[in-house]
C-alpha cells in the first residue's frame, strides 16, 4: 500500500492551483506544510506578524483578483490574524486563510496554543472550514479557494490541525478535486431595461466599484460610458476602471473628496451602481434625490437594497452584463439617439467639480511650514504621475488626504484600507503591490499613528528586496480622533491622542533602510527624487500641520456613536 502525508497532500493542492506566493509567518503547528512546500516553486513570504501577513495575502488577492494565501500557526498566530480577516470580509477581497491548530487528540487537555478557532472565524468570513479527515485535506483546499473567489469575493478560514497533517494516509483512498469556476451569471433581460431607463433620463451617473474591478470590466465600461456618454464615477477598487482623466469620469464618487460627488448624489434622476454598496461612503444613500430613480447590479442579490430602495435591482456579473449592453447598443445606434442629450448635466457636475476644487487650492498649493496635508497629498500625486505607479494609503486623516487628491489612471494601482477604516495596512499593502509588480513605483503615504503598526515590516521589505518608498505624514499624534473630539468637547484628551515627535526616519535607518526628514514643502519632491534613486526601501519623514482638520475628522465628530 503507498502511503502519503496529509501535509503533502496540502502542499500538492496548494501547487496545483498554481499557486505563486504564500504570506505566512512559521510555526510549529504549520511545519508539516512547510516541509512539503521547501525546494517547489511556491514562495513562502515570511512577514514580522500574523496581521502582516494576511494584509499582504489581502492585497495580493485584491490585485490578482486571485484568492491570497495567508499560513498561519496556531493560538496566538491565528488570533493574530483576525483584523486581516475583518478588514479583507469587508472590502471583498479574495482571500485564504489556513490555520493550523492543536491535534485533535490533544482537544481540552491544556495542549500548547491550545484554543477553539473555528467558531471565532466562522462570523468573520464567508465560509469557516475544518478538516479532520486527513484523506480529505485536498477536497477542503479545493472547496475554501473555490467559495474565496466565486460570486463576492471574500475571506474562507480553513483549519487543519497538526495531527492530521502529519498522518500517513493510502493515496489510494485520496480524492483529489481541482474546480476552476468560470461561469457568471448575466441577467440578459435586464440589459434592454437599463439602456431604457438611461435613454429616459436627463441626469444620469453611474457609480462603478469593486464589483466592476473583480469582473476585469474596466474595458467594458469605458466602452459603454463612450457609447451612451452617461458621466461615470468610482470608488474602491474601482478607482481607474475609468481613468480620472477621461472627460466622462469624475473621479470618486465619495463624498469627502472635492468635486461633483454630492451634487451628482443630490440632483441625479437616475444613479446606477456597478458593484458598489450604499455605504458610509455614499452616507448611506441619504444624500440621493428622493425623485431619482436607482439601478444596482451585484453578483448576489442580498446587497442589493441595503440602505435605499432600488427601482431595478439585478444580479449580474457586470461584465458580461456591460458587454450585452454594449451590443445592444450598437445594435439600436443609441449612441447616435443619445448624442448631446446629457451636455448640461456634464456641464453642470464640470462646473461643480471646479468650484469645489477651488476651495480646496490654497491648502494644495500652500507654502506654510508646517506643511499642509493636502499640499503633501499633492507632491505624492505629481511625482507618481505614471501610469503603473502604484499609490497606497493608510492612517485616519492620511488615507483621507490622499483620498481627496489622488489622480487614478490606471485600475489596480490605488490601494487603502476601505470600509473597515484599519490602521497598519500599509506597510504589508505597499510590499505586496512591490512583490506584483517588480520594477515598478510603489509609494505609501501613511500616517504617523498608522506606521507604528506593523513598523517591523519594513525589515520583511528589506530582505525581500522591495524598495517600496514611505511618505510618513507626522501630525505628531492620531489627527483624526484628536480633531474629532476637539470638535465634540472643545479640548483633547492627551493621554489618547498626543504621540510627539517620533525620528521614525532614524527607525529605518537603523535597520539597514534610506532614512529622511523633511520639514519645508519645496524639499519633499527632492527627498522623493533620492528615496526613489535609492534602490532601497526608504522612509521620508515629513512633518505636517498637527492643527489641520480634515472632512473624516469632521464627519468623526457627528456619528451616531458620539451622541
């Protein structure tokens, strides 16, 4: 009888579906599978901590729109990982997270790192798996990276514990399944119904996110913005499936960022969401006029409604359901039919988006030292003015700067934390979009509260060889919460918010990375210039106005939670 190992059969699963990378951090109740995974083509991208790890297994699945693998031991290593699994359920993203755990034949005897996991993962993610069968460690793989990527995309737990890893089974009783989904569902129907409601409308905008990014629709949607020359915004990871460039794309959709978002909200007779969710970041619906008809497509139809009635909800993939439209629309000529019929309406969100920028000019172009967020948000989006640089934004009021500034040409090259607002993303973000993209700019701009996070990660980028450079916006404490209840009581708490000023420039240096400090607005292009002409990872600590206030501070101060 031939015998094989369960750790064996993980690892062989592993590489049969092809994959590239593995983000882990080792330990005992996982080596079985790492000695199964040494010497094969799979990369084990060992991080300084567990949340590290599955950050980077985050945004790799982001990217890829494959399911990131994240490997982590048992007890603290798996607990470790929970607020990358929260953050990763929440923006949708793809990925697998594989535990090991104590041996079933050590449950309740007080073995080490001994804990129940599966019931605490089961809440956070879409689907909660354990194996104890250790002939069918290749079926459960198969089952958790098919659920992590097939309609939403979200996280899968699988749990293998270490005694069945380390089992000899008889390969012959092994079922070894392989399922690549390839099918999406596309209302066809709900095609011609569209293109009905858009030929009816004065005032239409569509809305693009996630969903669109994940269906690979980018070309599907420009396509269909030209054809019908409906005015287009986007959000998440649908940032670029339209280039903020384009004269029909106004940028983001969220309110907080300067331009036509809130007037599009407020005046449209017809707003369309393309894989995107009435969230905070569209204050919940509430801004969208109560004359104004709602399209939603999503590929699962419980989204569909949450927050606001939907007039035409349709469960699609989009795009397949953009390319059916795009047909139709030839077919009909309604581009020749729809030509100059929303002139105004474009006009008019110009008009609004150049108003609203104005405002906002004088803290771009400032002189003043300190420097002004928003002015550092603006030498982070000149400098990285290519079309594969890859910006990535983490911290309270930081990730909001930048949001508000960010110029996104490209889909996929835009990355923050998303609705689950986690600090210490951006670090393991930053290294994963390196990892993908050799060769390529890679910047994160990130607070000074947020960089403390996962600070050891910049030794993983070290020696990994990943010269991802660091822009540290340093308001010497949490900007957000300090603002936020200044404005609420009238004065900071100190103990909660004030951290100082912190040489986390020095902190890079020390361990082997290019260090600088920058206190002067005219100085930051050049430390950009030599962090970049470094070839190293660098941090640029950059000293900004502790006293500014930014719209997510404001917006902090009137939540419900406060009242």
């Amino acid at each position: 009888m031939e015998t094989i190992m369960a750790a064996k059969l993980a690892a062989d699963a592993l590489i049969e579906k092809d994959v590239k990378v593995i983000f882990t951090l080792s330990g005992g109740h996982i080596t079985p599978i790492y000695q199964f995974l040494e010497g094969t083509d799979v990369q084990l991208m060992d991080t300084r901590h567990e949340q590290s790890a599955v950050f980077m297994a985050e945004a790799y699945g982001r990217l890829t729109r494959k399911p990131g693998i994240a490997l982590v031991t048992a007890g603290p290593g798996f607990t470790n990982a929970l607020t990358g699994i929260a953050n990763a359920r929440q923006a949708n993203s793809p990925l697998l997270l594989i535990s090991g755990c104590v041996g079933v034949r050590c449950n309740e005897k007080l073995d080490l790192q001994d804990m129940c996991q599966a019931p605490i993962a089961e809440p956070m993610v879409k689907k909660a798996l354990v194996c104890h069968r250790p002939e069918r460690v290749p079926e459960f793989i198969d089952m958790a990276y098919r659920i992590a990527c097939t309609g939403r995309p979200g996280p899968v737990y699988l749990e293998l514990p270490v005694d069945v890893l380390n089992e000899q089974v008889d390969a012959a009783r092994v079922k070894r399944t392989h399922t690549v989904m390839d099918s999406h569902p596309v209302d066809m129907a709900a095609a011609e119904k569209i293109l009905d409601m858009i030929s009816q409308a004065e005032k239409p905008v569509i809305v693009a996110g996630n969903g669109t990014w994940y269906s690979d629709a980018s070309a599907e949607l420009l396509e269909f913005v030209e054809g019908t020359g409906v005015p287009v915004m986007n959000s998440g990871m649908g940032r670029g499936t339209v280039s903020d460039l384009h004269p029909l794309c106004f940028e983001s959709g969220v309110g907080t960022r300067p331009g036509a978002s809130l007037l599009a909200q407020a005046d449209s007779d017809l707003f369309i969401l393309l894989g995107t969710r009435l969230s905070l970041f569209y204050m919940f619906g509430d801004m969208i006029s109560p004359n104004a008809k709602l399209i939603q497509v999503d590929v699962q139809g419980e989204e569909i409604g949450r927050n606001h009635s939907i007039d035409l909800p349709v469960v699609s993939e989009i795009k397949g359901l953009l390319a059916e439209m795009n047909r139709l629309i030839k077919e009909k000529n309604l581009t020749e039919t729809l030509k100059g019929r929303y002139d105004v309406w474009i006009e008019t969100l110009k008009m609004t988006d150049t108003m609203s920028k104005s405002a906002f000019e004088p803290q771009w172009a400032s002189e003043e030292a300190p420097i002004h967020a928003l002015r550092l948000a603006r030498e982070v989006n000149e400098f990285m003015d290519r079309d594969d640089d890859t910006v990535v934004a983490d911290g309270g009021d930081t990730q909001i700067w930048m949001g508000m500034t960010r110029t996104t040409r490209t889909p996929g090259h835009y990355l923050d934390s998303g609705l689950y607002g986690c600090l210490g993303v951006g670090l393991p973000f930053a290294n994963a979009a390196q990892y993908l993209n050799p060769g390529k700019r890679v910047l994160l701009i990130i607070g000074d509260g947020a960089v403390g996070f996962n600070f050891m990660e910049f030794e993983t980028a070290l020696r990994k060889k990943l010269p991802i450079v660091v822009v540290v916006a340093n308001d010497l404490g949490w900007g957000m919460i300090r603002h936020s209840q200044e404005l609420r009581m009238g004065h900071a708490i100190e103990d909660g918010t004030f951290i100082g000023e912190v040489p986390y420039h020095k902190m890079a240096e020390a361990l082997g990375c290019v260090g600088m400090y920058v206190t002067k607005p005219e100085d930051i292009r050049p430390a950009l210039e030599e962090a970049f002409a470094s070839g190293k990872p660098a941090l640029i600590n950059v000293m900004t106005d502790p006293t500014t206030v930014s719209p997510g501070s404001l917006a902090l101060a009137n939540v419900g939670a406060y009242k």
